[in-house]
C-alpha cells in the first residue's frame, strides 16, 4: 500500500511538473510571437521618384539572400486589378478624384498585404517593399487630404518593423526618369515633387525614420540602407 501511494505521489508530481514545463514553453512562445522572434521582417523603401528605390531595393534583396535569408522583393502600386487601375491613371488613361485614388491606393495595400505581404512574413520571411504606407502620406496629403485620413484608410496593414526614406532632389529625380522612360504625370510635375519631398522629410522626422542622401552613388547609399537595417533589425547577415 506504502509502495502504491509512493507511485502515485511521484507520478502527481511528474503530472505537475510536466504541467508546468508546458506552461512556461507556451508563454515563452507566446512572448516570441508577440515580439516577432518568430516571425519575418518588413522594410520598406520610400522616398522621391527618381531616388533609386527599384535598384536599392534589388541590391538589398540579394544582399539579403546571400546571408542565407529567404526575401520577398515586392512594390506598389502592385499588378493585381486595383493596381492596374492606378498605373492607368498614373498614365492619364482614367480620371480620378483625388479621394478615390487614395482609396484604390489603400485598396491595393490592403490586397498586397492579404496576398504577398502578411503570409510571407508569417511563415518567416523577410519582405521588402518599394513604396508602402509612407508614399500615400506623402504624395496624398502634399495634394490635399488630410494625414489624419490618410492614416486612418490605411489602418488595417501592419506597419514595417524599418522604413528608409532616400531623399532626392526634384531636378535630379526627373532627370534619372528620363533616362529610364517617359516620366508619368506625377513625375514631371517639379513643383509637385517639390512638395511632396518636403512632405516626406516632414513626416520622417516626425516618425523617427531614417534619411539617405540618395545623391550619392549607389553603392554609398546601399551601405547607409544596410546599416539602417542591421541596427534596427539585428539581422546578421554574414
């Protein structure tokens, strides 16, 4: 009898034991997924047209990829439908009211993150974006609509974990335009680009957001995006 409530004293103690292990593993891992330990990263590339977002933002995928890290390279507008519909009137083909646009802008964030964004940085992968939250603040509130509007459309994605401002000058992100292709209605409006690049550097400071003179060669401003992303991420890269 002695023996058998011996056994069942040390089995209620293993029962407990085990019980608590469970406890302490699920609330470290609940923790971890709060923080994001287990989850992707976002970065987003912003700033001007003509900054050098698509070649920054290839250089630091593949700089990425060879730390061994799995990276979704994206940028808006996207191709989906609401996408398409935005490059056409980026092309003078539709005429928008300046709230409808910033709606469809919101609209094809909000499918971009349904689709690409939010199930790639789940399963554990790193996204970079060109062009994301930033750009509708500052080319939308530049023409017109209030921040708070804004902000308030684009509520429902997630924030980056880091976002880079490259700062250009106007004349300089025309010129880089024409080189490429012809400009859209956006780009060849300087007085437009002027404002919106204030509008940019206004709100990057306000956010905290890191600035890179994208006048420098690329390869000075890749250096400055890698180290704005090593020291906020803590990514080790190789």
């Amino acid at each position: 009898m002695k023996g058998a409530r011996s056994i069942r004293k040390n089995l209620n103690a293993l029962q407990h034991l085990v019980f608590f292990i469970i406890c302490v593993t699920i609330s470290i891992w609940v923790g971890r997924i709060m923080e994001g330990e287990d989850q992707g990263k976002l970065i987003a590339l912003e700033g001007p047209d003509g900054c050098g977002k698509s070649t920054q933002l290839d250089l630091l995928s593949d700089w990425l990829r060879k730390g061994g890290h799995e990276v979704i390279s994206t940028k808006e507008p996207t191709d989906n439908p609401i996408g398409k519909i935005l490059k056409n009137a980026l092309l003078g083909e539709i005429d928008l009211s300046l709230e409808a646009e910033a709606l469809l802008f919101a609209s094809d964030r909000a499918q971009h993150f349904h689709e690409v964004i939010r199930p790639n940085v789940e399963r554990g992968k790193i996204v970079v974006t060109g062009r994301y939250i930033l750009s509708s603040l500052a080319y939308q509130t530049s023409r017109g609509l209030e921040q708070k509007w804004v902000e308030k459309i684009n509520e429902k994605v997630i924030k980056p974990d880091i976002t880079i401002l490259i700062d250009i000058s106007p004349e300089i992100g025309l010129e880089r335009k024409k080189s490429s292709r012809n400009p859209d209605q956006f780009e060849k409006d300087l007085e437009l680009q002027k404002e919106v690049r204030e509008t940019y550097k206004r709100i990057a400071k306000e956010k905290d957001i890191p600035i890179i003179d994208g006048s420098m060669s690329r390869e000075g401003v890749q250096g400055q995006i890698r180290s704005e992303v090593e020291k906020v991420l803590s990514i080790p890269v190789g």
